[in-house]
C-alpha cells in the first residue's frame, strides 16, 4: 500500500544538522551547504565536518 512518504520527497539543507536515525528513517535528501573561505568553497558534511567548521 502506497504512503504518503511515496509520494513526498524532504529536502533540506545541511544547516538541519538532522540525525542519520531521522535522515534515513524518512528519506531525507540532505543538500550540502557552500562554505566560503579564504578563497576556497567547501561543502558542509562532504568537504568539511561539523567538528571542523565548528572550533
């Protein structure tokens, strides 16, 4: 039987800061944000962790 989670699709952005138990419990597409500095772009969670952005 269909639901209504087949016929969603969440999406957010990584700033969420979403558990991986709620990621993959509803299929959640997580879209990385573009971090700027010194000249360079960095993606959040892919090129850089929340630990490194963070201190």
């Amino acid at each position: 039987m269909e639901t209504i989670l087949d016929k969603v699709l969440i999406v957010t952005d990584s700033v969420a800061c979403l558990t991986p138990e709620l990621i993959n419990r509803y299929s959640v597409m997580v879209v990385p944000v573009n971090i700027h500095f010194n000249g360079r772009v960095y993606r959040d969670g892919v090129d850089l962790t929340a630990s490194e952005h963070s201190g």
